[in-house]
C-alpha cells in the first residue's frame, strides 16, 4: 500500500480581511491519528482545505511525501481521501446503490470493487442496511457511509471534518473503532472536531485557535504540561487568560 | 409540586410505538437530562411534554398542567431552545426578540423590562441592532436563551444547546443555566455530549422507547461499574492476538482509546494472571468511567 505523509508550514490564508489561517503548522504520518482540535471559527475546516488542494494558502508550503519521496499534489491528490462537514450524499439511492456510482466515478475494477465494498459493509457494520436509502438512515449510518465512499478508492490518507457532530455516543464509539482500524491498516488520518473529550482518543492533537496551531502532542503529555484535567479545562483557562 | 410528572406515557404513530410506558418526574429546579440514542424516543417525548403532541395513552403534568386544561396551557409554561433554529439569521437581537415576543403575546411594556433584564443576565454586551447572522456562536446561544425565557416559562427544554460553540462559551452558558435553576426554574436537557450530561442533576437514559436508566451522573457510573475500569498501555509493543485472548480469558470489553485499551474486567484471577505474564511491558492504571462507558454499557445490556 502506498504511504503517504502530509506536512503543512506557516500558511496563511485571509478571506476577504478575515484571517483564517496565521501560521499553522502540522505534519501527519502513515499510519497515525491525528486530531485538529478547537471550537468554531478556528481555521480547521480552512486548514483541512488546504491539505487536500482545494484552497491555496496565500503563503507557506504545503508538501506531500509518498513512500518517503516529495510529490506534487496531482500525484498525492488520488490518495487523499475528504470527507467534508456537509456531505451530499443522495438520498434516494441505497448504500448498495452509493457504493456502486463511487465505483463508477473513482473506476475502479469491478472484482476489486466487490471485495472492497464487502470489507467495508463489514466494517461499519452496515450489511444488513445495504438496501436502505440513505434518506432513511439514522445520523450514525449516514456519516458512515459518507466515510465508506471516501474509502471506497483505497486511499493512503483521510481527512475528517467534524464526522461526529450530532452523532449519538454509541454510533461515535463504533466510527472511533472503525478509525482505528484504518489507523492500523496504515492510513494517515487527520480528524477534526470541536469534541473536547475526542481529543484523548487521538495518538497526536494539535489544539487550533485563531488560525494557528498552539499546542501539539500525545494527548496526555499536554494535559500533563498544562496541568489540566482535560482539554475543554485547557480551551476555557485559555480564553480566560485573553490569549 | 414537580414541575414534570410522567405516568405511564405511551405514544403510538399507526402501529409504531415511540414511546412506551414510561413514568417519571422532575422536581422544581432540578437540572434534568434526557439521553438515548437517535430514535430513542426522546424528541416524542418532549413532543408530548411542550404541549404539540397529545399522549396516546398515560397521564403527563407540565407546570401543573395536563392536556385536559388544552395544549395551549402547557405551551404558555415552557421554553424551547434548540441549536438548530431558534432565530432568523436577517433579523437584528431587537427584531427577533420583539417578534418572540409578538408570538407569545406578551405586553409591549412587559416584554421591553423583560428583554432588557434578561440581556443583563446573560451579559449581552453587543450592540442589540446587530444582524444574529454576524454574531459569533456563543453569543447567538445566549440570544437564543432570552428568546427562550421571554414569557417567563417554568420549564425551559434544552435541545442540544452548545453544540458547536467553544468551550470558553458553553463554560459560561452553563453557569447561566445553573443560575436559573437557582432561581426555581426546571431545566430539561437533551444531549450527546457527555460533558453537558455531567452538569445534570439526574439523567433518564432511553432505549427504543422506554427509560432504562435513572439516577444522579455519579450513581449511573457506580451502579454500572462495580468493578473497576482499567487503561491499559503497551510500553514494548503489544503481543499479537493479545485482544482475543484477553477477551477469552477475562475481560468483558477492551476497547481502543487513542495509544491506550479500556479494559472491563469479569474474571479477576485471570487478568492477574495475564498482567503476570506481561510484567515490564504493560502499565495498567484504574481510571474513572465516563459518562460515555455507562451509556454503552447500560444500553449495550438492555440489548442482551
């Protein structure tokens, strides 16, 4: 399988005079889970954007590596894999039915396809929905899908925004599993969330505010250094100190 | 008086029954969360419980209310807050205001001493002829929250309240919140965040229509984990196949936690054993369950 890292540094990005992005920085390997963690209007979703190609940062450099070497982003493009906030999945057509137009698009072989789509049915355990459409699935069921169209062309990195919002805790708990699972198999993922306590599930995070990355680390060596309890703690001393 | 009294509520849509059976109560003030996964059945109940949907069986008091004195009665005694649309992103603080106001038919005089005070308490330092659409989340929240009290409810419904707004904001909305518990009001919350969940008096945890669990945060958690939790860390890389034997022998769960496992134990020789056999290459720590634990396990059991 392909390996991919990602790495951003010092960009920067204004929308008309609103900084979005001031300087983050953040580097993801193979075969880790990153979290970009902060609340609304921190610059993740711009941050997001940038990795995967869609936005250009007005300054700073954005490198892709596959298998060790620096590529251009039309090479790494195809291995990066996005799920947005908002995703436009059609509700009138099944998960099976999903599977299959992904299939189309991304043209993958059609012998590939079925042992693909059979792992993942298996994994977000929604075999025996196939036949569901998708505007009667359940909050939980829908992202997951979301997450197995992304998957469906094998990427070698994922990019999350905020997969979890309004999901119920059992759901979140099995797209978490899932997560891992990828995260084994040796994907780079990065996930976005405004979720303090998804953070401590996260092998790295980066804590995001005001465009810049502030914080970054293994969950607890942060907490430790901080001499937090927990991350909404650490988010909420922070706003009180004015920073 | 409680403010909520349930008895024997069922709802029914053909032969679908969203809720069934159900029967509890809320006292004046209490801070009361309502919990369960996507079509638990909660949103029926609060349905029933704001006066827009009529029981099909049961006996509901809101505010002393029933559905005999009219739908309209309760509606007058409660408030409504919900993430999701409580304002209209075009119109100013003032006009939504004005207009909730309008709605709930209060006087002009009133409403204006009302707007004003209620401004003061949520510390409103904007100006009130701002668009909602240019507020900042937390501030469209606290906005939401006086359009919510204007008429002076007894029970206010919380729909997933700080969804989305920083920790910074929700810290302080909760602060306000437990002010108006103070202040004799009843607080009804329904939730996926667990933290929210934390700040309630008592939780009511529904599962496929009916409540399986209720009692105070810290309660749920010593009912449902008499034995202790454990994380688990691997300081030499982990055995293969280390899971499916731990789970043979004697774990009722291991599941991933970032770099670490959460391990239930049953059988309390057995993991001594295991932890034996792996002296100098795991760390094992007992950790407080969270919210989270006790809901996946609560229901997980109601599944069996």
């Amino acid at each position: 399988m392909t390996a991919l890292t990602l790495a951003v540094a010092d960009v920067h990005k204004q929308f008309r005079g609103a900084t979005a992005l001031a300087g983050a920085a953040l580097r993801i390997e193979p075969g880790t889970l990153h979290g970009l963690i902060g609340p609304d209007g921190a610059g993740k979703t711009t941050l997001l954007r940038t990795l995967v190609g869609l936005l250009h940062p007005d300054r700073g450099t954005v490198v892709y590596q596959q298998d060790g070497r620096d590529v251009p982003l039309l090479v790494a493009r195809p291995f990066i894999a996005y799920m947005p906030q908002q995703q436009s999945l059609y509700p009138d057509l099944s998960i099976q039915e999903h599977l299959e137009f992904f299939r189309d698009l991304y043209q993958i072989e059609y012998e590939a396809f079925a042992a693909r789509a059979r792992r993942l049915l298996r994994l977000t355990r929604l075999e025996d929905f196939k036949d569901r459409s998708a505007g009667h699935l359940s909050g939980g069921m829908y992202k997951k899908l979301g997450l197995m169209c992304a998957l469906l062309p094998t990427p070698a990195a994922l990019l999350l925004d905020e997969p979890t919002n309004g999901v119920d805790p059992i759901s979140r708990r099995e797209f978490w599993d899932l997560l891992y699972t990828l995260r084994d198999d040796g994907i780079a993922i990065l996930i976005a969330t405004a979720y303090m306590d998804e953070a401590e599930r996260c092998d790295t995070v980066h804590l995001m505010e005001g465009g810049r990355i502030w914080s970054a680390g293994a969950p607890r060596r942060i907490l430790a250094e901080e001499g937090a309890s927990h991350f909404a703690e650490l988010f909420v001393r922070r706003a009180a100190a004015g920073a | 008086m409680n403010a909520v009294e349930v008895s024997e509520l069922t709802v029914r849509f053909d032969s679908f029954t969203a809720v069934d059976r159900i029967t509890f109560a809320v006292g004046v003030g209490e801070i009361f969360g309502f919990l369960g996964a996507n079509g638990a059945g909660k949103t029926t109940t609060i349905r029933v419980l704001t006066g827009l949907l009529s029981p099909t069986e049961g006996r509901v008091r809101v505010a002393g209310r029933s559905f005999a004195d009219g739908a309209r009665t309760i509606k007058s005694r409660v408030g409504y807050m919900s993430q999701r649309f409580t304002l209209y992103d075009d119109l100013t603080v003032s006009e939504n205001l004005a207009f909730t106001s309008g709605l709930r038919k209060i006087p002009p005089a009133v409403s204006a001493e009302r707007i004003q005070r209620l401004l003061r308490f949520v510390g409103f330092n904007h100006s009130p002829s701002a668009l909602v659409r240019d507020l900042p989340g937390g501030l469209k929240q606290d906005v939401s929250l006086v359009a919510a009290l204007l008429h002076d409810p007894d029970i206010v419904f919380l729909d997933e309240p700080t969804a989305g707004v920083s920790p910074a904001a929700r810290s302080k909305f909760w602060a306000l919140i437990r002010g108006l518990a103070r202040e004799g009001k009843t607080i009804f919350v329904t939730t996926h965040h667990m933290d929210e969940a934390e700040e309630c008096g008592r939780i009511a945890l529904m599962r496929a229509g009916r409540i399986i669990a209720l009692d105070s945060p810290a309660e749920l958690k010593a009912q449902s984990f008499p034995d202790p939790l454990l994380e688990i860390e691997w300081t030499a890389g982990a055995p293969a196949g280390w899971r499916e034997s731990l789970l043979e022998r004697g774990a009722a769960s291991v599941v991933p936690y970032g770099l670490h496992h959460h391990v239930m134990v049953n059988n309390r020789a057995a993991w001594d054993r295991f932890v034996g056999e792996h002296t100098g290459r795991l760390t094992v720590r007992t950790i407080a369950p969270s919210l989270e634990d006790v809901f996946i396990r609560l229901v997980e059991g109601a599944d069996r």
